[in-house]
C-alpha cells in the first residue's frame, strides 16, 4: 500500500484573509507535489473589556462583533474557494476552527504535528505569513514550504539543498528528498566564509552519499561575498536551475519573541523561490 504524504495549510481570517492567488498557488503545489491537503480556516473571537467612557463615543461592542462577523464570512469564502478549485485526487478535508485571535498561532502549531509539512502562501505586504510560518516550523515539530507569489508549481525535479553539516540541514535534507519526482536531481550547496564548517569536502561527502543512494547529485561551493546569506543562496540555488531549496531553520522562541539565525531571518524577510525550512 502506498503512503499519502498530507500537507497542512492554515488560513487566517483576521484582520485580512490572503488573496485567492495565493491560496490557489498553494492548492497548485500540493497538486504538483502529489501531496493530500488538510486545510484550517480560523475564525477568530476577539476579547470584550468595558472601556467606560469610550464606549459612550464609540459602540465598542458592536464594532467587536462586526470584525467577528467578517471574519466568519471571510471563512466560508474561504471554504468554498477551495472546495471550487482543490483537484478530486488532493483528498481535501477543510476543518472550520473558532479561536481567540491571540491563540491562533499555538492552535495551528498544534494541529501541523499530525501532517508532513505545512505549506504556507508568501506575502510580503504582511507579517501575518511570518508569524505563522515561525509558530509552525518552531512549535511544531514539521517542515515548513515557502511558497512566493508567483512560483510555478510542477513536479519536483531539481532539489538544492544549503549544506553546512548540521543536525537542522540534515533533517531538511531528509524532508525535502521525498518530494523529489524519481529520476530527480539535488544539488548540494555550501556557503564559504559564512561560518566553520569542520570540514572542507563537506558538500562532495553528501554529493556522494545520494549519489550511492541512487540519487544523481551535484556539489557546488559557493563565496558569500557581500551578498546577505539567504539572497546569496537562493540565487545559487536559482542558477543551478533548481526549483527549491531545502535548508535548516536555525532560532527558538521565548514566551513567542522568536529570535532568529541570520540565514532563517533573511530567507522570512526576503523570499525569492519556494523555500523549505525545516527545525
């Protein structure tokens, strides 16, 4: 019996939903990726504190009530959006959740563990996709697949991977290889003057390795040069022609003060190719 791998998406509802391009070019990578899709549409319930004379100048209730509203509307679209355009074969199951806005994160961490990755639509005209890709690839346990505003979805033929060793590439490594169409490539990206790395053929040893695996593979050392880390990689990866680039999330979050490792922080602000992080 074969194994259907699950993704995840979750789609906030407030303050504003994200635009259907978007959430079809994640419906397209899921497709493309022969990946079921499990989908949470959150509406939020919004605190209610009495604020005594403000609410003789303003109906502070009923503006309360109205973003609650919209916000339940704004989930049905969203439902009936992707029951319109999800492919019969993704096996879709979209589950309504009610939250309080505060706890949204944590409640979508908490529902990404019982999926392979999540996959989470880029807008860099909010900072909503940020926090929930940092919840989930933090809180969760799972990987997390970046998908920029126009990426072209098709089946994965050509994985980069950035390479320096570590517990997190490796893991990265391994999430992302399953998504690789059979016959695909990968090529091994390491970063020079960036940081030690132990050793120097670090990238030749896990060309090899994939290579002895079946895997045709490709190394390649990179300078950094005064680019920023993440540019620098992304554009290696994009001048192999790769299609994605799998590379470990380096951070931790404190009471949800996420502090960041400088390739993960630029790759969040500045995201140029579908990324997959993984912790």
């Amino acid at each position: 019996m074969s194994i259907k791998r699950i993704a995840y998406l979750p789609l906030s509802s407030y303050p504003e939903p994200l635009a259907e391009d978007l959430i079809l070019g994640a419906i397209g990578f899921a497709a493309a990726f022969q990946l079921g899709l499990a989908v949470d549409t959150f509406e939020v319930t919004l605190p209610r504190r009495p604020s005594g004379f403000g609410d003789a100048l303003l109906d502070v209730s009923g503006l309360i009530q109205a973003s609650e509203e919209k916000s339940r509307a704004e989930c049905r679209r969203l439902e009936d959006l992707l029951r319109t355009s999800a492919p019969a074969e993704s096996g879709l199951s979209v589950h309504h959740r009610k939250v309080a806005s505060g706890l949204m994160l944590d409640a979508a961490a908490t529902e990404a563990r019982y999926h392979d990755l999540a996959l989470i639509p880029w807008s860099g005209q909010s900072h909503a996709p940020q926090d929930m890709a940092e919840a989930i690839l933090f809180g969760a346990g799972r990987p997390v697949l970046l998908l920029p505003p126009g990426a072209a979805a098709a089946p994965l033929s050509h994985l980069a991977v950035a390479w320096d060793g570590s517990r997190v590439a490796a893991r990265a490594l391994g999430d992302a290889l399953p998504l690789l169409e059979p016959g695909g490539r990968v090529s091994v990206l390491t970063l020079r003057g960036e940081k030690p790395l132990g050793a120097d053929n670090i990238a030749e040893k896990l060309a090899t390795a994939l290579k002895q695996r079946g895997i045709e593979a490709s190394f390649r050392d990179i300078e950094r040069g005064d680019q920023p880390i993440a540019a620098r990689l992304q554009r290696a990866a994009q001048d192999q022609g790769a299609q994605l680039l799998a590379m470990g999330g380096f951070g931790h979050s404190r009471l949800r003060d996420f502090v960041l490792g400088g390739a993960t922080k630029g790759i969040l602000s500045h995201l140029e190719m579908p990324v997959l992080l993984a912790h």
